[in-house]
C-alpha cells in the first residue's frame, strides 16, 4: 500500500481537542524523572499560549501502575478516577487533561467501560459517595498532554526561536516519534492518526522544522511494559525490547527521540545507559547516545527556554549534542544549579554516555 | 562491565529481504511436499525424539524458511527417522524424506 493510501485511511482518526480551560493532571512517575517536563508544559500553556490551566493540589495518580500489576484492583481504581472527575467539576473545569499516556488509557478504558456496563459507573458512584460524600460527572473532553501541544503546533512554531533544523548542515534533524503504547494502541479512536499513523508527534516534528524517521519498528513498545520491569528477572524483556527498537532505528541516524509517554521517555533514556555499560554499545552518531525529550521539552527548546532551569540535565543520556546542533545559546556552566544559582556539584556515580 | 542482574537477549529480527532462502529453495526442487507444511505442530507434538530433546519438526522448517540454515542442519541431527510424524502430518508432508534431504545438503552446502 502507498503511504499516502495508509495517511487516508487513519486519517479519519481525528479527536475534538477544547481549546481553553484545561484541568492538568500529573504524572506520577514523570514528575519525579523529569521535573522540568510538567514545568515546561504549564509554562508554554499559561505563558506563552495564554491558556487557563488548573492544577488542582488535591488530585492524585491514577494508580495506573500498581493496576497493571494487579496491585489494585478495578473497582478501587475507577473510584479513584472518579475522585480526580469530581475534583475537576468542583473547581469548575471540564476539560481533562492528564500528562502521563498510562493515565490517558486508563481514563479512557473506564469511560469505555462505563459506557458498555453502566452498572460498573452506578457501583462506582456508590463507592466514592460512601468513601468521600462526592458525586461526579464525566470530563466533557478528555485528551492528552500531547493532544493540547499538537492542537497549538503552529502558535508554539510562530513565536519559536529556533527549528528542529541542523545550525551548520541546514539539513533537518532526523527524528524518531515514540507513541506510548497506551495513547492509542487500545482505542485507536483516541488518538489523533489513530494506531497505526499517530500524528500527534509527527505532526510536531513536522511543524517544527525536523524530518519523521520511519523505521521497521517504529511502533514496538518501548520495553516499560510494566511488569517486564517491575520484576527483576523479566527486566531482561524489558531491555531486549528497548534494545530492538536502538538497533532498528541505528542505520537512519537519528538526531533525537521525541516521546509522549514518561515510560517511554524514561525507559528509551535509561536503557541507553544500561546497554552502554552491559554490552559497550551505543545507537547514536559518534559513540554517543540519541537524546530522548519529551514533546513539551522539545517545544520548550524551540520556543528558546533555558535548557537546564526545564530540566533536561535529568537525562542520563546526553542532550547538548542536541543542543549544538540545533543551535541554542545556553550556558553549560548552568548545568547542575539549583533555580537561585546555587552550585549542585557533580552528580556522584552517574556515567553520561561520551559526555 | 556492570552486571545489573538481568541481560538483554539477542535480537531475533529476521529480515526477509535479506534471508538467506536458497536451502527452502532446494529442498522445495527435491520434495515439493516441503511447501506444503502449514506449521500446525502435528509432527512436533507426535515427535519421539521430541519427548526427551529439544527437537521440533515444526521449528526446523521455521529456520529454514527465516534463513537460518546452520541452525537447520544441526537441529536435523537429532531426528531418530521414527517416521510417525508422516502419519500424522494432515497434508502429507514427507517429514522424513525432507530431513534427510537437509543432512545430505549439509554435505553439500558446507564449504
């Protein structure tokens, strides 16, 4: 089939994004791993969009992790989505907007779930009313993260200060779009492109100047997995699967990973580490390791935020390569401050691949 | 090297464009039924030698058809010539007729 026969077909995957007053979800294990990610999203959204974003203190993770590994079971689960629904009603938003791709597929899985078995949604009303005297109602619009910094690609591209574009060659950066596999692998519906052609990230790259990689396993699973990790004896299926996707996208070069999912962005960052020091390999150009950013972090860097004060120091694989391509102006003896300056020191025990 | 308590295992991509297909090729020459296998693991699952090794009808034809050729030879080695799994195969396949046809290429193909 000619792609552009593939681009029509998924084409009529397409999803209504709100365009203002967004209830901001957190990710548990994203803003823990990269900090600055969230920052940079609220930032982009309040500052540089003008877009009302509430963070409600009170909200809580989805407990999507410990579902996954049948800690929790579903019906705690749906009651504990249900809380963070009647939070957003509370503070008057019903635009839901969680940062984490696990959460946007567990979201989407009890809404799905509510609609085939209302009984499901009846049981659950029960149980937050008795846990928490609370009555909720669905998000008018649920989407992801990612959704709302593709709905706004050309606004953020307008006020950019920099392209996705190689500073000395002119040449785009070639870049690999990661897709969590819970964004859109089990309601492709929800996604923007659907399963299979998501363009969520490949429409940002796009938009920001850099060129798409298709490589034969673009849309494996980035070896998170879950339980492949959480055990330490499966923790070898884990690295496996990041290790076929490195080996598989190493002959196109690429200049940067781009993903929408903390896992992903986690897992494809740490496992480069790992792998260099199990097997002595690296995947990117000149023994180093291929940056991995998240979307907001990539837009942050074109629209010419302070590198270190977004965070990306937090990745164990290097990103200044990245930086020096592109162009941007940062200070490198920024790196490890604290937000007033002050000097953090060196981190102790970490090996950045050919820092 | 730091020993994390886990390994990654090999990859086990097969690129079709690049396999290496010319044992299929002539087995296929020889003994037509080769291209008649549709894998359903009759032969695998009635396999004597099977029960005390490793050894899997099935899988052999697998290597062959991924271009795993070295692999095929060894494996074909423990076949014992028992010849039940031609009585179960449900497309007629001459199982026995094809091993013995990958041990004579092994002399062949071997430089």
């Amino acid at each position: 089939m000619k792609k552009e026969g593939k681009k029509k077909i998924w084409s009529e995957y397409q999803k209504e994004i709100a365009d203002d007053k967004f209830y901001f979800v957190r990710s548990c294990i994203r803003q823990t791993f990269f900090p600055g990610s969230d920052t940079a999203y609220l930032k982009i959204l309040r500052d540089v969009l003008g877009k009302d974003v509430y963070e409600d203190p009170n909200h809580t993770t989805c407990t999507g992790i410990a579902y996954h590994t049948e800690v929790v079971p579903f019906s705690t689960i749906q009651t504990v989505v249900a809380r963070n629904f009647a939070l957003m009603r509370e503070n008057g938003y019903e635009n839901y907007t969680p940062s984490c791709v696990t959460s946007f597929g567990i979201y989407s899985e009890i809404l799905d779930t509510w609609h085939h078995f209302p009984e499901e949604k009846q049981r659950t009303r029960d149980y937050l009313r008795k846990a928490t005297g609370r009555e909720f109602e669905e998000p008018a619009n649920l989407v992801h993260t990612s959704d709302v910094i593709y709905k706004f690609r050309n606004e953020i591209a307008a006020k950019a200060k920099y392209r996705l574009v190689n500073k000395e060659t002119g040449e785009p950066l070639k870049v690999v779009d990661h897709i969590g596999c819970h964004y859109s692998k089990m309601f492709p519906s929800k996604g923007v492109g659907g399963a299979e052609y998501p363009q969520v990230l490949a429409g940002l790259v796009e938009t920001f100047g850099g060129e798409v990689i298709d490589y034969p396993e673009r849309r494996h699973c980035c070896g998170f997995g879950f339980r492949q990790y959480f055990v330490q004896a499966n923790r070898g299926y884990s690295i496996s699967a990041s290790k076929k996707k490195f080996a598989s996208m190493e002959p196109y070069k690429p200049d940067l990973i781009i993903t929408n999912c903390p896992g992903c962005n986690y897992f494809m960052d740490r496992w480069q580490y790992a792998l260099e020091e199990m097997e002595g390999k690296t995947y990117g150009a000149n023994g180093e390791g291929i940056p991995v950013l998240s979307y907001e972090e990539v837009a942050g860097i074109v629209l010419g935020f302070d590198p270190w004060k977004m965070g990306l120091q937090m990745h164990q694989t290097d990103i200044e390569p990245l930086l020096k391509k592109i162009g941007v102006e940062y200070n490198p003896d920024d790196k490890y401050k604290g937000p007033n300056g002050e000097d953090l020191g060196l981190p102790k025990g970490l090996k950045f691949i050919k820092d | 090297m730091i020993d994390f308590g886990y390994t990654p295992m090999p990859i086990t991509v097969h690129n079709m464009d690049k396999a290496d297909l010319s044992l299929a090729k002539w087995l296929a020459e020889r003994d037509e039924t080769f291209n008649h296998c549709i894998s359903c693991g009759s032969c695998a699952a009635t396999c004597t030698a099977g029960k005390f090794t490793d050894f899997s009808f099935r899988e052999l034809t697998h290597s062959i058809r991924r271009g795993e050729i070295s692999k095929a030879f060894s494996e074909s080695e423990k076949c014992m010539l028992c010849g039940k799994c031609i009585l179960v195969c449900p497309r007629n396949v001459n199982t026995r007729n094809i091993v013995m046809l990958i041990r004579k290429a092994n002399q062949i193909f071997k430089p």
